[in-house]
C-alpha cells in the first residue's frame, strides 16, 4: 500500500504555502525585546529585517493577541517570533526565547 501523493495534490499544498509566505501570514525573525507592556498587551522589540512584510531592521512596538503570549520573557530576552498585519497593525502570533 503506497502512502505517496498525487503530484497534483503536492503542487496545490506548495502553492498554499507560498501564498501564506507571500501574505506575510508566516513571518519568523530574530529579535530582541526592548519593553513589555502587559496591560496595553505590546511588545516593542529591535529585530532583523523581515523581508515577507517588507520591512527593514528596525525597532517596533508590536500587539499581542492575548496577555498569556508575553508571560516568562523579559526586557533584555533575545527571541525568535512570528509576526503579521491583521487589520492594518503588526500583531506578533508566536514568540520563544532563544
């Protein structure tokens, strides 16, 4: 019994993802945090560029979608995080210290 997929199938699941990618929906970069404000739920954070937002080296304040993703970090923490813009504003939708 043969698990392999269609190459059709494989095609559309590369395509997705490079849509998803070029969306800027899956948007990784390193970084450091600068500031946290758990009660306006930000992050401001100086990162490398991020060229699947179009978006050179800079430092910037970023939402959180919720107060549990900026538990256990700290100013000073050097991160790996995934961003992208959802109505106009960068949201940061994963992060981990490194």
């Amino acid at each position: 019994m043969s698990t392999r997929q269609p190459p059709a199938t494989i095609a559309r699941l590369l395509l997705c993802a490079g849509l998803a990618l070029a969306s800027g929906l899956a948007s990784a970069a390193d970084g450091e945090i600068r500031k946290i404000d758990a009660a306006q739920m930000r992050l401001t954070l100086k990162h490398e560029a991020i060229p699947s937002l179009d978006m050179p080296a800079m430092t910037m304040t970023y939402k959180a979608p919720s107060a549990t993703l900026l538990q256990g970090l700290a100013v000073g923490d050097q991160v790996v995080f995934e961003a992208e813009k959802r109505d106009g504003a960068y949201v940061v939708t994963a992060i981990r210290k490194k």
